[in-house]
C-alpha cells in the first residue's frame, strides 16, 4: 500500500472521530463526530487526503488533535494537523503534506470549531502582508548593494544582526557607488523609509539601512532632508531612524541639532505615520519637540 494513501483505511474503519486543541495551540473547543454515516466518513477521507511525504518535521506540537475510534471504541489512530498544511501520524517517518488543507480546516468549523480556520487566514493575511513589504523594501535597494541583497535578507531568515564586516563592506560599496554624501543619506532613507516602516518589531534585514545611517554624521543627514529632493518616504525613513532603539551613539543630541523647521516637518510625518513623539516609545526611543519659552 502506497504510504500516502495508508490513513485512507483506517478512517474507513472509524466509527467516530474526536477532534480537540493541542495543548498550547490556541486553538478552542472540542468536537465528536459520527462517521457511520457514509456521506460524513467520505467528507473527512477527502479532506485528510495526503498529497505528499516530504520526510520533513514540523518542530511544533501542531494545532488539532484527531483521534479515531472504531464500533467499539477502540483507538485506531492518533493524527495531529500542524498549520492547516500537514498532518502528523505515528506510522509515517515524517508530516505528510496535504493535497488540500483548507478542506479540513472548513471541514472543522462545519462542524463547531472555526477557530483553526480563522487562524489560518490570519497567519496567510500577515504572511502576504509581509512579503509586500518585503517587495516594497526590495524596490528600494540603493544602487550598489544589489549584490548584497540576499545576505542582508539571510539575516531576517537566521535571526542574525549584521556583523561590522558586512556593515563595513556595505558601507564602501556605497560610497564607492554614490560618492556624494547626500546622495548617500537620500538612498539610505528611503530604503529606511520602506518595507514595514515599524520603529520597532520589524524583520532584521530592515534595520541595516538604519545601521548604517548611524555612520552617517548628524550634519549630513541633516543636509540630506533639507535637499529639494527630499520627499515623504525620506522623512519617513528619518522618523524611524531617530525614533529607533539605540540609533545613533549620540542620538538625544543629533535630535536637539534639528532645525526647527526641519524637526516640525519630521513631527508632522510621524503623526502621520502613527509614531510615539513627545514620549518614549516602547522602544526606548522618542523625536521631543522643543521645550516652549516659559511665559
């Protein structure tokens, strides 16, 4: 028997299915079915249906535990369902893949847990939000650090920071590519400016441009956003740099540097954006407004 199809018999054995949480899942409730009904049995075979054995292995304990019974009671099997994706049996060497997970999940709330379906579309609306701003962070590559695209983004996959060397190799390969510092500072921001635009919470790989506009001098970075070529993304990019955790090694002095026309403009595009201002984020970091004259 072809292993993909071995849990077909025993759920045409099962009597009765019960299906309920693992333990740490999140997941809620508890539900038994009858499946001597026919219908009820076909529905369930279809929806376990296994398209694949990768061989891999889910390092979670998964999110619903299915436990199958025949006529008299007897445990057939024990399968657990990891992400919607893959379901975990003891007589497979690895999770199998299946042919189409969302049938199980609505097969599920069918019948009184909806829980791991809503789940499922949550995980897959962050997961597309997430590679737009990805795309969007992509698109804004400065010219020059092309070919360091993909080890910037192995940071985000590895849970790494980026290490002086990588930053050192980015930063000549910037200023061997756009020797003019304002130039420099209005690529960087707008690279800073893009993908998320999270002051804290973001993936790894969007806090390199920030990394590096910490090299750059208050002076020039202040040059930068005064250019006539400066927009909204720039300023954006600014706001996080200046709100962020442990920026820049003097970053409470850089901000009192700001000229007061240029801090109201940043002001006014982190109110926008929704950044904390006049107090400190969460993160640490804050964009005060200057202390008004006493009357």
């Amino acid at each position: 028997m072809d292993a993909t199809t071995a849990l077909v018999s025993v759920l045409q054995r099962a009597h009765v299915v019960r299906a309920g949480p693992v333990a740490g899942s999140g997941a809620e409730g508890e539900i038994r079915v009858d499946l001597t009904d026919p219908a009820e049995s076909a529905q369930l075979r279809t929806a376990m249906a296994v398209d694949s054995l990768p061989g891999l292995h889910c390092m979670c304990l998964g999110d619903v535990c299915f436990e199958l019974f025949d006529q008299d009671g007897a445990r057939l099997a024990v399968v657990v369902l990891h992400h919607g994706r893959t379901l975990r049996w003891g007589q497979w060497e690895g999770d199998a893949v299946l042919a189409e997970g969302r049938l199980l999940l609505e097969w599920l709330e069918g019948r009184g847990m909806p829980g791991p379906l809503q789940q499922f579309d949550t995980d897959r609306r962050h997961r597309q939000e997430r590679a737009a701003e990805q795309r969007t962070w992509l698109a804004a590559i400065p010219v020059g650090l092309e070919g360091a695209t993909d080890r910037i983004l192995d940071l985000s996959r590895t849970g790494s920071t980026a290490s002086p060397a990588l930053l050192a190799e980015l930063t000549d390969r910037l200023q061997l590519t756009l020797p003019d510092p304002v130039e420099r500072v209005l690529a960087l921001l707008n690279r800073y400016g893009s993908g998320s635009g999270r002051c804290s919470g973001y993936p790894l790989h969007e806090g390199v441009p920030g990394r590096l506009l910490g090299r750059v001098s208050i002076a020039d970075l202040i040059t930068g956003l005064s250019d006539s070529r400066a927009e909204e993304r720039h300023d954006a990019g600014a706001v996080r740099h200046l709100v962020g955790w442990r920026t820049r090694p003097r970053r409470k002095r850089d901000v009192a540097r700001l000229p007061e026309a240029l801090r109201a403009r940043l002001l006014a595009q982190a109110n926008r954006s929704g950044t904390p201002t006049s107090r400190p984020a969460q993160n640490g970091g804050c964009l005060p407004r200057r202390p008004q004259s006493p009357r």
